[in-house]
C-alpha cells in the first residue's frame, strides 16, 4: 500500500525556501508570478492491506518526525 | 490560478533522504515500513484564467529550474 504525504508550511508562515524560487522565477523572465510556496513530498510505501490502519500510522509518523507541527500542516492520502 | 507542481526523483536514483526518513521511522519503531521516496511539493500563485498557457509556462519552470530533469521527474497539475 503507498501513503502520500504532503508537508506544507501553515499559511503565515514565513517561506524563505519559496521566496527565494519567486526571486529566481522572476530573474529568469517568467511573469505573473504572484507567490511560490514549498513543501514536503513523501511516498511511504507500507506492508499491509489495512487502509484505515495506514492512515493511523502515517499521522502518526507525521506528528512524531515527518512534519513541525508548530509551523507546518500536513496531509496523507493512502492509495493502493 | 494555483498550479501544484510535484517533484519528484526518477525511479532508480538513489533517495539518501527517503532512506534517512526510513531508518528513522524505524528507530522510532514504526513496523511495516517498506520504502520511502521524497520529493518537493510547490504550491504556485499565477495571474490570469488561461490554464493551457499556465500549463506550459509551468512545464518550463519546471525543465529551467524546478526540476534536475537528469534525475528528477515533474508532474504540473493546475487548480484554481
């Protein structure tokens, strides 16, 4: 089974890492830029048939090491 | 117009950080775990309604600097 996690800053959150592709966006000519923010991807792949199980195990993944929770959100989605 | 871009390396390429993220979920005693892959996530702001021509200005963000498209692969998905 592959979980899909996606660690994201929480709106307000200052994004230097982002701020800084808007700059080299905007240095390299593309236009209509109006903001760039970055994040975490993670493919997990996991043993076991149990979706509801997988989904208890990957937030529990995310709150213990994958995301800052003071800072960033994050959101997992189990696919097959 | 937000486009969400995934970045993500090529199969085969070696992931130091998934790999790192793995053994630490183990040590962490997270049983099941088979592989983990990570990648970047960007979350881009664009003006206009035009979502064909967003697509591609996207595209080409992603082979002029997002994306080390000698080891990395991309996938553009456009919301609004």
């Amino acid at each position: 089974m592959k979980a899909k996690v996606h660690v994201t800053l929480k709106p307000g959150v200052l994004d230097p890492q982002g701020k800084a592709v808007e700059g080299a966006l905007a240095a390299l000519g593309f236009a209509g830029v109006e903001s760039v923010r970055q994040g975490k991807f993670l493919e997990i792949e996991l043993a076991g048939d149990d979706r509801d199980a997988a989904e208890r195990q990957v937030a529990e993944m995310c709150e213990k090491l994958l995301a800052n929770t003071v800072i960033e959100k994050y959101d997992v989605e189990i696919g097959d």
